[in-house]
C-alpha cells in the first residue's frame, strides 16, 4: 500500500526535461522525457488528458502552471492524491521563491530548485512544503550569507509554520471574509446548483507566538453554548482548516484554536449548499431576422437590498461564431465585442441593487452554412461582480482573541465580500 | 528573489571540459563555486561530466553549504558511473555526519542513502546509527528515510545491523515529523519483506493517534495510510478509532481527507450499529463534497475514488447528485467522471432533472464527451425501469437534431434498450430507420442490423432494408457481416419468402465462401446447417427468447471492490485495478557495456549443434541429444490432418462441401501420459466433481488439458466452459464435450484453445479464471495460471546477429532482472536440452569470473520476443534472470515461466 515517487521532473512545454531530480533510481530522465513528449504532442491538447498516466511500468502525475509542467513518476501504488498536492504545493513554493513559476525563472534560479527539491521530498516521500519556513534556511543568491545555516526549529516542531522570535512594532491582523457564489441556472431558467464557497484569508503581523481564538455566528456552538439564536446564526456545512487550527479541540468544542502562520494564509474555508436567489440575473433573447442578421437583447437585474452595491459587473454573453459587425447600444456601462471568446463583454463599474440595465446588439452573420449539420457551441452566460461589505451566508466574525504572552495589544481588521464563483446561466 | 543562475548554462565553447577542470581547480573560492555550479549546469542539460570526478570531489570540504550540496548532488547522479573514485568521498561524509551543524549531519547522511554504490553502503551504516540516534529531530527523521533506502539497497545490511529495531523505536519518538518517517520508512520495509516487520499493536496504534495531530500534512497521510491497515478487535475499538479519525476530515489538504475516508471506511465495517455508521456516512458526505472544489487534477483522483466509494455506500452521496453536474470550464476528464457518477446516483427520483443535464451535454462540442452523455442516457433507461420512457424520448429528440455522431450513439443505446425491455418501445423504429443512410460506423451499423433482425416482422421493408446492407457485405466489418448474417436468418425464418431467401443464399455463400473470418464461417455454417436439416429447430433456436440484460456493466466484483476502498487515495483507486496488475519493482542495475561483453561471448561461443539451427517455423523441435527426454511427445500427426471428430455428421461435408481440415478438431482424449494434472477444483468444492486442469502446447498448438472425476452420487451431464477476459486472451476454440460422467468414474479431455479472443485491458497477469458448470450442480469457478512457457513458439529461434542487435537496440529501461533464488542449474546439457524443448533457444555461453552466462531467445504469439540472460554458477543454487523484450510488462509472467521451466 506504501509507495512514494521515483522522481521528480519540471519540464518545459513542449515535455522536455529542464530541471529533475531523482529519488530511486528506478525511472531515468530519458524514459519520462521520451513518454511525456510524444503524450503531449499525440494528444495535442494536454488539458484534457487524464492527469494520471500508466506507461511501461511507470505512473505518471502531472500539473501544468504557466508554461511549465511539473511531473512525479513512481513504479509503486503510491497516494496519488498526497503526491499531486505536493506537486501543487511545490508550485506555491517556487512562486513564493521566484515570483512567477516558469521556464526562465527556473533555469535563473537551479541551483536553489535543487536545493529546494532536495528539502521538500526525500526518498520521494513528501517532506515539507512550508515556503516561509524554507526560505529561512534556504535563500537565493541575494539573500544568501557565508555563515552556515541550521535548520529552524518549525521544520519539525509541532508548530511547523510558524518560527520563533518574530518581532513587530505594531500587531495587526487583517481578516476578510470572501464568500464566493457559485450557480447554475439551466435552459429552463431554473437554478439547478447553487452554492457558497467562503474562506477567512487573514495577514498576520504579530509578535511572538501569539495564541488565537476566534468566534463565529455557528449555530451549533451557540446553541450549545445554551444562547438564543434569533436568526443570527449560521449552519456551516463543511469547514475546512489551515492545519494551524486544532482540530481535535474543533471536534470537541466548536472552538477555533490556532497559533498562526507569519503573514497571509487563508485560515478556513466553508461550504454552504443553501439555495440562494441569484444575485444577478441576466436574461438574453436571440432572433435570428434572417440568414445573415442576429439581434440580441439583454437584460440584467440585481436582486440584493438596495443599499449594497455590486461592483466591477463583467457578464460574457456568448454570441455565434461567425458574428461580425456589431452594433451595440447599453442603458449603462459599456460592451465590446471579443471575437477571440466569441462573446460580447459588458462592464458595468457599479451596479445597485433593485436595478434593471439593458443591452442590445445586432451583428451580421455570414450567410454561408455548413451542409452538415455541427452542433453549435453552447457557452452559458457568464458573470462576475464583488458586492463590497455583504455576505451571502450571513456569517459574522463576532471576536478574534489574541493573547501572547508579552502581553501587547493587537488589532483585529475585519472586512466582508462577497464575488461571483463559478456564475454560470445556459439562457442563451 | 531572483537568480540569475542562466548565464551557467550559457559556456559551450569547445573545450569546456579542460577549462571547467581548471576552473576547479582554482584556488580562489569564488570561481571554485562558479565552476561547480557550471558542472551542474551541464548535468542539467544532459552533459556528461562524470570526468570531472575527481575534481568536484575535491570541491567537497568546504565550509559553503551551498556549494557542499552541489557537489553532493553531482555524487548522486555520477558516483554509479565512478563507483572506485566515489570511495574518495567516503571520508568527508563520514565527517560531515558528525558536524555540529545538524543541517550539515542530515544532508550528509540523506546523500549517502541516495548513492546506490556497495562500497558508500557499507561505510553508511556507523553514520547512520548515530544519527538514528541524534538529538536533533531534523537529523533523525532524515536518518529514519535513510534506513529505508539501505533497505532497498541492502535488505539484509538493514536487519544484521539493528537497523529495523532502530526505526522501530523512533515510532515512540516525542517528535511527530520524525514518528511519520518512522511510519513511511517501517511501511515500505514491510511491503518489500516476507517476514512481519511493522505490526500495528494497540499500542503503537495510540501513539500514532496522537503523533497525527502534530505532524505535517505529509506526515498525516504517512500515518494514516499505514493506520488503514490495522484490523481493529472489535466494533467498540473500530468506533474510537474512527472517532480519533473524523476530525482530519476537516484539513485543509485533500490527501488527508482521502486518508481519512479510507480508514472510516476501513472501520465502518466492523461496525455493527447502524445508527454509527449511518452517522458516518452523514459526515463524510461534505468534505467529499468540498473535494470537488479543489484543483481539477485533485478533483479528477477525488472522482474516481467517489465512484468506488458509492459503489460500496451509496447512501453517502445519494442526495448530492447536483454537485457532479458537469462546468462548462471543467476539463473533460473531470467532465467524463463525474458523468459515470451521475448515472450511479441516478434514481427515480431525480432522473428528470439528471436527463435535463445529459440532454444538455449531448449538444456540446467535445466528441468523445457527447457519446458519453447519449450512452448515459441508455444506462438510465436500462437501469430505471420507471424512467425509460422518458429517456427514450430524450434519445429521439436528440437524433432529431442529425448530428451524425449523437444519432449512431443514439441506435446502438437503444438497441440495448430493446435488450432490457423486448416488445415495449417499437414503435419508435421507424424514427430510426430514417437515419439508415447516414450510420458508418460498425457499432452503429451492428445495432441498427439488430434491431432489423429482431423486430423483422414488424416493420414492412425489414427486406429492403437489409438488402441495402447486404451489397456492401464483403467489405463490411467483422462485426457488421455477424449481425447481418444474423438479422438476415431471422428475417427468413420470420418471413420465408423468395425475396428473404434468395438474400439468405447471397449471404450465406459470403460467409462460407468468401471469408477468411472464421467466426463468420462457423456461425454461417451452422445456420446453414440448422436450416437444411430442420428448420422448424431453427426457429426454436433462433428465434428463441433471450433473457433480459440489466446495467451491471460497470459496477465492480464485489472482491475486487474491497481491495480497491483499503487502497483509497492510491493510484490503485485512480486506476480500478489492484496494486499487483501494475507496480513493478525494477532494481536500479549499474550500467553494461553489452558490446564487450557480447564480443567476448561470441569467441568463447558455445558450439551450436546442427539439428538445432534451420527448423523452419511449422516442424516440431528436434531434440539433439537423448539422455533428458522429459515429458513424451505425442505420436499422433498434426491436427491439420487429422481425422474429423466422430460428433460431426458426414452429412454436413456434403452439404456444404466443407473440407474436412477446416473445422478444428473439438475434442480428443488425451493420451498423452506425463505428471498428473494439478487439482484446481478438488472434490471437497465440487459437491463430489473434481476437476484438474493444466494448459498445454502441443505441435504449436494450445491445449487445455482437463481431469473430470465424478465422486458425487448422480450422474453429470451438459458440462460447459467458459474462461474470463485474461492477458492473452486464452479462449476455448469449442465447445466442450466432455460424455455423460457416471458416478465413479473420470475422463481427460483436451480442448483446444485460441489466443487473443478475449483480452483483458491493463497489465498482464498469469491469472486465468475458468467456470465449469452441468445440468446437475451449480456453476464451478477456479483460477488457473497461465504459464508463459507453454505459448513460447517455434521460431522464436534468433541468429546471434540480430540477438546482439535487438538486444543493443532495445533501450535500458525495457530491461528486467530477477533473481530466482532457490534454483540450482545442475547439468548444463540436459537444462539446455529441456529448454529448448520448451522453444526457448540457446544463442551463446560465456564465462564470467566463476560464473556461467547463458543467452537465449524465445517468442510467444503475435511476435513478441523475449531476450534473455542468466547468471549462474552450476550446482550452486541461486540464479539471475536478466530479460530484454520490447513488452516489459509481460516481464513478471516470463519470470513465472523461467521458474517452472528451470524447476522441473
């Protein structure tokens, strides 16, 4: 049931070797390089291949991040979930060192992406990933000092984010509140999906190893904290912790608990299943006048209280292929035609709640079709918004101690947002 | 944060070698390092600069981390190549264990592990104890990996030295990081081990409950991946157990909540109170659920494992069926799993809205996805008996719209949709027959021709529509001309008029006549047959009620089921295979120089005896010498002239003037005498039947020799074989006809069996799955093995010329070793006698200090070739197999067969 990888492989787009580093001896440069070129180039588009591949004896695991793959080959029934997270966390590692993770970043820094694939996984088993942490004793050439470095005391401590002796003039935390909505409305208007996905994204500047405590508007520790609930409360569906938060002290109290990491991490994320009346809704009609002339008219309304404001409205009307010619007229904001999508954008830069806005466009089609009859592509109506200072769920940060034991006193921001997820409306 | 390490790769001036090695050896810090780093740089490219050795090595002592690791990551990859040079670096590792700086101990100590060369192996183990036993914890959960790469190294050093008891004890270390090395270490020792070495006591089981709270993400899954496999005593104990568990459900990183999910699911069945258990399943449902927000790769590994796991409890997601319902921005392959999860969920009771959204995937753009979501649509229907109707409608709506490809996926679903429910839904074939021009592809074709056949009498130009069919017959596919065959019989006996039989005559001269298909010929001749002797039989045949099919095509065996769930999180549940079909353990061997060695064998050449070099590829093998004749051969001719078997009237070679040679000869009691057949039903099983069976090659033809005794009180009569999908798709090439077995009594039978009839998919396995059943006793199943051995054919004979070729051109990776331990080689002659009986054919010998090596070649059906090389010192046991073949998967059943060849 064991396994761990045999190797570990960054290769460019095209599937060649840039970078990788052997952990058994059992799968060579050249067989992976071999398998994974001709892989790319047979199936020509890599994104819709199967992320996990058998070939000769070897499983293959990869992730693509920008123009760089990154690959772990065993021979063993490994965990692949445990070993493409780690090549996910691998990335946010290398982001975090260099910036942007890509092919140029990489050949600038190899000697610190050995150092650091030999820190991070030993024997091919996953070892640490935590960024901050490594690069307190592993620095790039600028950081880099003669004096030898030794191994900080987090990377196996229990508390394995967070270093000692951290020191700021000022304590502060940031805590925002994101929830984002996810929807799916089908052809016939109705909302098939809906959901809200929500995560506390703190930044941390504290000093010491600060103890932390935070309380929520969670129906369930309130009612056995033996407190009416009028409507205030909240069922979370399933919470998901940064592994800061002890959970064994969660399971039995509702308590979050947590000693956290320097700087920012998002602490936890919520689930919620409830349905939710869409918050903005588009509806379009599509007339076809004749063979060549397509008319289509939008409308999109806000179904929020009037005092919140949704801003940087985005919504992708897809529009046919051979559209050209577009003539477009908006109640409010602006629209561009973007050939590229095959969709018309619509901006609207504020956009109040209880407001109907209006958009119609015309465009020319070419009045040749096709003998055979090709199914027509159907992309759903896309949306994006942020609606400032409103959350869907109702979620509320009632207080976030901090208690370190030089005593100081630190300030707690808290801000509330909520954006569009995943927006998808077939209605076209 | 940024390099600028670029310019390293950038010096490919000629002569860069001579210059790096000067580089190296400045005497100014500075440009040492520099220098290094460029040596690197080319390593990265894919240079060899293995002959800068000795000069990096001499870069080693230096007090710059940075560069020490340079050079230590130079070593990994090049002291396999410098293996006496490497030895140099032997001291500084040794004193880098034992510097103060504890980063400094662990690197020195985690590099030597990675250096597979004997001569750092033995010096690693001082080091090694004592970082085992270091004070720091960095140190020692690096040393706690280590023991287990010497384990891969050197089994035994690890258990001579301590080294076992050593990591065992770290289990019980105050830190968590290094109690989940311990774990990893101790888990790929015991897998690798025959004997017991990591049992999880009740013990052991408490402190790795506790280390799992502290420990890295990582660790988490270490431990909990080891901890599934711990059988708990009793339902109390799996319920604390699994209480200590859920609260991991709730992390942040997927893979511990995969883990988790696979020990709950472990536990939960010793669990006998269903109010537990359905409180389990209660909790287990949002955080699979939130797995489907994660990254699309992780999502892709989730979906697979929740397709295995509603099999088992499909009550966990039972009300989550919206959550599978595919983005439009979601890959496809995440797109094509959560498909084949809607339809497991699929139920009365949300099947409109399910139907809504496969209508809605049908009119997407990717191919493979919207034949997908059609068959989907059939799977519903034939699994909801309620819903059928209306996903029929949904099909026809669909077809409506004439995309070609949806419209053929549409008729061959719905041909199965006639299979579930006969003589319900025909009114909807005139609908399909609207779009007989447009099919071309064979499934749809196939199908279509079904339904024709089937329904022949309800639809008034059955016979014109075939006949458009029929003029294209000869070009059709194999699966086409069956079918057509087929309808055309049904169609006749259901309407015997002159146009329905002068198509019967035209297609039953294509099949005989005209085919080189045998499966054509045969069923053709048997239609042919049925029909001329008494065609009111036929009809009883033909037309006869077939029994209903049910959607079982993708739920898994309930065995295979459980070993998948103790594997969740694992490629094994990404794949639906079990571990065994797939990993394979390849010893990093040192590279060769095969040119030397072979120039040397080719002197030393042992001489070839003529009888064994111009057999042409039909004449049965020549033994040359006499003494070791093992097993008989068989002095009946070759079946090709064989006589025709006695059940086969002379009637029918009249009638269709078949050739006697055509038909294959269904059965002969087997005479020939040799060891007895192995027992693989025995009677205690069988109710009283005991069936030994063992596959046999005879003449270049495959047997399945079979022992039926009957010890049970009643006679047995009707016997049947059937053999499961296997890796050469071993299929019987008749029907067995085995006489009435009266109590007391036995008979032999060999059947003959044919080659690549039914495969299975993945990698290659001996097993072979048979069932026997009678009209007496219920259906008896026993796995056999498929010895490699016994298909080894005839001109598997290689010149040493194209040997050395063939050996030079395959490429490393696809070379395999074993070693075969308890084998003794004892008379060269005789061995190499048996094993070329065996069509394994010597190619050349060589000495090799005390050592004898043998080449050989050999083939199996289809082509595939085997080289190989064995290792061995005579008369002493211990022999290593070394095989070279362009199939290396097939490697593990060759090492099966060697065995037994070399054993008997």
């Amino acid at each position: 049931m064991a396994g761990a990888a045999s190797a570990l492989f960054l290769l460019d787009i095209k599937g060649r070797v840039l970078v990788w580093r052997d952990y058994r001896g059992d799968v060579s440069a050249v067989q992976a390089e071999r398998f994974f070129t001709k892989f790319i180039e047979k199936e020509g588009d890599p994104q819709s291949q199967d992320p996990v591949v058998y070939d000769n004896g070897v499983s293959y695991m990869f992730v693509q991040h920008s123009n760089v793959y990154l690959m772990a080959a065993s021979r063993q029934n490994c965990n692949a979930a445990s070993l493409i997270s780690f090549l996910h966390s691998v990335v946010n590692v290398f982001k975090h060192y260099f910036e942007e993770l890509e092919e140029e970043s990489l050949r600038d820094n190899f000697v610190v992406v050995y150092e650091l694939l030999d820190e991070m996984m030993d024997f091919g088993y996953p070892q640490y990933t935590e960024a901050k942490i490594l690069s307190e004793f592993i620095k790039t050439d600028a950081y880099r000092m003669e004096t030898s470095q030794r191994p900080p005391m987090a990377v196996t401590n229990a508390v394995s984010w967070r270093s000692e002796g951290i020191n700021y003039k000022k304590n502060e935390v940031f805590l925002d509140v994101v929830e984002s909505v996810n929807i799916l409305v089908n052809t016939n208007g109705q909302v098939i999906r809906s959901d809200v996905v929500g995560a506390l994204k703190m930044r941390t500047y504290l000093s010491g190893m600060p103890e932390c405590k935070l309380g929520l508007n969670d129906r369930v520790l309130l009612e056995a904290q033996g407190r009416t609930t009028k409507g205030k409360a909240i069922d979370l569906e399933d919470i998901k912790f940064h592994q800061c938060v002890r959970l064994a002290r969660f399971e039995n109290d509702r308590t979050i608990s947590f000693i956290p990491p320097d700087g920012a991490f998002d602490l936890m994320t919520y689930r919620l299943s409830t349905q939710v009346k869409p918050l903005i809704w588009v509806e379009a009609q599509v007339e076809k006048h004749s063979r060549s002339r397509v008319e289509i008219m939008v409308k999109a309304r806000s179904q929020f209280k009037e005092r919140s404001t949704a801003t940087n409205v985005e919504i992708e009307l897809p529009v046919p292929v051979d559209a050209s010619n577009p003539n477009i007229r908006t109640s409010m904001g602006s629209a561009s035609y973007a050939p590229e999508n095959d969709a018309l954008m619509w901006k609207i830069k504020s956009f109040p709640g209880g407001k109907e806005y209006m958009l119609r466009a015309e465009f020319s089609l070419s009045s040749i079709t096709a003998e055979e009859a090709t199914p027509e592509r159907k992309a759903p109506i896309r949306v994006k918004f942020e609606i400032p200072y409103f959350t869907v769920s109702g979620i509320q940060v009632r207080y976030l101690k901090i208690i370190e034991k030089s005593g100081y006193q630190a300030l707690p921001w808290v801000r509330y947002i909520t954006m569009a997820g995943e927006y998808e409306l077939r209605l076209i | 944060m940024s390099g600028h390490d670029s310019k390293y790769f950038s010096t490919t001036k000629k002569g860069e070698i001579p210059e790096l090695k000067e580089e190296l050896n400045s005497q100014y810090k500075d440009k040492r390092k520099d220098a290094v780093k460029k040596v690197i740089a080319a390593m990265t490219v894919g240079k060899d600069v293995s002959s800068l050795f000795t000069d990096v090595v001499n870069c080693m002592q230096t007090e710059n981390l940075e560069l020490k690791k340079l050079v230590y990551l130079y070593l990994i990859n090049y002291a396999k190549s410098q293996p006496d040079l490497a030895i140099l670096a032997v001291n500084t590792f040794v004193k880098d264990s034992q510097d103060p700086n504890p980063l400094i101990r662990a690197l020195a100590v985690r590099t030597m592990g990675c250096i597979r060369v004997d001569k750092i192996t033995e010096y690693l183990c001082d080091p090694l104890q004592r970082c085992l036993k270091d004070d720091d914890p960095y140190v020692r959960k690096t040393a706690a990996i280590c023991v287990a790469k010497l384990y891969d190294i050197n089994a035994e050093l690890v258990e001579d030295r301590g080294f076992l008891e050593s990591v065992k004890d770290l289990i019980s270390d105050n830190n968590p990081m290094v109690v989940a090395n311990a774990v990893a270490a101790l888990t790929e020792i015991q897998d690798n081990s025959i004997r017991p070495v990591f049992e999880i006591t009740s013990h052991t089981l408490s402190k790795l409950l506790t280390a799992l709270n502290e420990c890295t993400e990582w660790g988490q899954v270490f431990i909990l991946d080891a901890l599934s496999r711990y059988k708990a005593a009793d339902a109390r104990e799996a319920e604390n157990i699994v209480e200590r568990v859920t609260p991991r459900l709730q992390h942040a990183n997927c893979a511990v909540v995969l883990s988790a999910v696979k020990m709950i699911l472990q536990q939960m069945e010793l669990i006998t109170s269903t109010d537990v258990v359905r409180n389990l399943c209660k909790k287990m449902a949002p955080p699979l659920v939130t797995l489907l927000s994660a990254e699309p790769e992780i999502q892709y590994v989730a979906l697979r494992n929740i397709n295995l796991i509603v099999q088992r409890r499909p009550t966990i997601l039972a009300h989550e069926i919206k959550v599978f319902f595919c983005k439009y921005n979601d890959p496809i392959y995440v797109k094509m799993e959560k498909l084949e999860i809607m339809i497991k969920l699929a139920s009365d009771r949300n099947i409109d809205q399910v139907l809504l959204e496969f209508k809605e995937y049908a009119t997407e753009v990717d191919v493979d996805f919207v034949r997908k979501a059609v068959r989907a649509i059939g799977r519903c229907a034939i699994k909801l008996e309620r819903a059928a109707e209306r996903c029929i409608s949904v099909l026809l709506e669909l077809i409506k719209i004439k995309v070609n490809y949806v419209v053929q996926e549409a008729i061959i679903v719905i041909k199965d949709i006639f299979r579930r429910y006969p003589n319900t839904y025909e009114s909807i074939i005139a609908t399909l027959c609207e779009s007989l021009d447009t099919l071309d592809e064979p499934e749809a074709k196939a199908s279509m021709i079904w339904i024709i056949g089937e329904y022949a009498e309800r639809i008034d130009n059955a016979d014109e529509l075939l006949e458009s069919f029929l003029e294209s017959f000869p070009e059709e596919p194999a699966q086409v001309q069956l079918q057509l065959l087929t309808a055309t019989v049904k169609l006749f006996l259901k309407k015997p008029t002159e146009g329905p039989q002068q198509m019967i005559q035209v297609v039953l001269n294509n099949a005989t006549v005209e085919t080189d298909n045998p499966d054509l010929r045969d069923r053709a001749y048997i239609y042919w047959r049925l029909l001329s002797t008494d065609p009111e039989a036929a009809k009883d045949i033909v037309l006869a009620e077939k029994p209903v099919i049910s959607d079982d095509s993708n739920l898994l065996d309930s065995s295979l089921l459980d070993e998948l769930l103790a594997n969740i999180a694992t490629l094994s549940s990404v794949y639906h295979k079990p571990p065994e079909t797939f990993v394979t353990r390849v010893k990093a061997t040192a590279q060769k120089t095969e040119d030397d060695e072979y120039a040397e064998g080719s002197e030393a050449g042992y001489p070839e005896s003529s009888a064994h070099s111009a057999d042409g590829p039909t004449s049965p093998p020549t033994s040359s010498s006499n003494d070791a004749h093992v097993g008989a051969t068989r002095p009946a001719p070759a079946p090709s002239t064989s006589p025709p078997a006695a059940p086969v009237p002379d009637l029918m070679g009249d009638l269709l003037g078949m050739s006697n040679n055509s038909i294959v000869p269904v059965d002969q009691p087997s005479t020939t005498p040799g060891p007895p057949l192995p027992v693989l039903l025995p009677a205690s099983t069988g109710q009283g039947l005991q069936i030994s069976a063992q596959l046999k090659g005879q003449d270049g033809q495959i047997f399945y020799s079979l022992l039926f005794e009957n010890n049970s009180q009643i006679p047995l009569d009707g016997f049947m074989i059937q053999f499961n999908k296997n890796s050469l798709g071993l299929a019987a090439a008749g029907p067995l006809q085995v006489p009435q077995l009266q109590p007391g009594t036995s008979v032999a039978i060999l059947l003959p069996m044919v080659l690549f009839q039914n495969m299975s998919a993945g990698p290659p396995s001996s097993l072979l799955q048979v069932a026997v059943k009678n009209n007496q006793q219920p259906v008896w199943y026993f796995n056999d093995k498929i010895s490699l051995h016994v298909f080894f054919t005839e001109d598997g004979r290689m010149e040493r010329g194209s040997f050395l070729e063939t050996w030079r051109s395959l490429p490393d990776s696809n070379e395999i070793t074993k070693d075969l331990p308890g084998i003794t080689v004892n008379g060269v002659e005789s061995t190499l006698d048996r094993l070329v009986e065996s069509n394994m054919f010597f190619i050349a010998k060589r000495k090799h200090s005390n050592q004898d090596v043998f080449y050989f070649s050999a083939k199996i059906p289809r082509g595939v070739a085997f080289l190989i090389e064995l290792t061995t010192v005579v008369g002493t046991p211990g022999v290593k197999c070394a095989i070279k073949t362009p199939n290396p998967e097939m490697a593990p059943l060759f090492f099966e067969a060697i065995e037994t060849l070399l054993k008997s």
